[in-house]
C-alpha cells in the first residue's frame, strides 16, 4: 500500500498565492487604525467618563489592539502599524525600500483615520472638548523634552527588540504576538505619566494633528526618537545575530 504523505509534505507542496501591495497597504491601514482608536479612545473615555480602568487599562488596550492586529493581519502585511517598526525591518533587510515607503503612508493615514472616527465618537457626549480632554495625543508638560526624546528613544529600542526577537527563526512559533503585545502594555505602564506614550510615529501624528497645540509643536519628538530608536535596535539585532 502506497503510504500517505506527512502533513509536512502536504505544506510544503502548497504553493500560497502572492499577496499584493494593495491588500498590504489595507492590511497596515486597518491595523494602526485599530490602534490608534482602541489605545487612544480608552485614554480619551476613561478621562471625561471617570471610567475606572486607570493606567494600566489604558496599557493593557494599546497591548490587546496589537496582540489581536498581529494575529489578523500578520499573515498578509507582518502587522509593523507603526514607522519605527518598518524602518527597522527594512534595515533589517527584511521588507523592500518599495514596500516600506507604502507601509508607512498607510499607517500614517490609518492614524488619521482612527483619531478622525475617536473624535466623531467623543463629540457625541456633551462632556467632551477638544480643548481639556484631548484624543489621546502626545505631550508633554511636566518632564523636559530632552527627557521625553531619551524615553521615547530607549523605549523604541526595547520594543524593536522584542518584535525582532519574537519574529526571529529560532524564537518557538506562534507565540510573537503575545511578547510584542505584551511588551506594548509594559511600556506604556512606564511612560504614560511621562508623555502618554508614543513609541510609534503614526499613533503619535493621528491625534495631533487634530489637537493642535503643544501635541503638534512637540510632535517631532514623537517621530524622531522611535525611529532612531527602532533603527539602533536593527543594527543592535543583526550583530547579536
């Protein structure tokens, strides 16, 4: 009797259909959509609603959307929704020059969007404003910003690692998106008292850009510090590698 193939051959014999750069660019989009409205709407909810998640809700809700965004569009885009991410993959060598510039445009656009549908969302209870509540945005009043750039800076680069380590060929299988999900939620219980917490361009410009202000005059830190950041943690990797 003829013996039946392994499932292992059976993989290997699968030929995957290519995935475009169109679907890739959705991918990033809806992704750092998601963050940006489900990380910053709980900071913004839990301010002018006197909810009682506190801190580490609002850590645990930027963990949760990437944990859940690297599971649904791992597969097609590698989930990066975030800059500083691609800039490192692609120092990394591990995505095109091509493909990073249309990662980037549309994570930026999916923060966009996000701190657009956060806003509509908030502007129906008659207790929001703009001006006092905020959406979420980047700042900060109480640390100097040369503080602020060091934080944002070393925290990126802690992240970075983590992504490339739970990503890498020898790290077991299946589990990235818990450690990198996790590893959000623990940097943000860090900074959130120090400037809300970026660590990632795109969610840093969404809400900016409709706060204006002091979270636009200090955005530059905001995209500045995680890519240099996440660019150290590239080259850091490739020579423990």
């Amino acid at each position: 009797m003829e013996e039946l193939p392994t499932p292992q051959e059976i993989k290997n014999e699968i030929i995957l259909p290519e995935i475009t750069v169109s679907k890739k660019f959705l991918a990033e989009l809806i992704g750092t959509m998601v963050l940006v409205l489900m990380g910053c709407g709980s900071a913004v909810f839990s301010t002018f609603t006197n909810s009682p998640i506190g801190t580490a809700g609002i850590a645990l809700a930027f963990g949760f959307s990437l944990l859940a965004m690297v599971y649904t569009i791992g597969g097609i885009s590698g989930c990066h929704i975030n800059p500083a991410v691609t800039i490192a993959m692609l120092i990394s060598g591990k995505i095109k020059i091509k493909d990073a510039g249309y990662y980037i445009l549309a994570q930026f656009l999916g923060a966009i969007i996000g701190a657009a549908v956060l806003y509509l969302i908030a502007s129906g209870n008659t207790s929001f404003s703009l001006t006092t509540t905020g959406l979420g945005a980047n700042m900060s009043t109480e640390f100097s910003l040369p503080t602020v750039f060091l934080a944002e800076l070393v925290l990126t680069f802690i992240f970075l690692l983590v992504i490339l380590g739970s990503t890498s060929e020898r790290a077991p299988k299946g589990f990235a998106g818990i450690s990198i999900g996790l590893s959000l939620a623990l940097i943000h219980l860090v900074s959130i008292p120090i400037d809300g917490t970026s660590v990632n361009p795109a969610r840093s410009l969404g809400p900016a850009l409709f706060v204006g202000g002091t979270a636009l005059n200090q955005l530059w830190i905001f995209i500045a510090a995680p890519i240099i950041g996440g660019a150290l943690a590239a080259l850091v990797w490739r020579a423990l590698k």
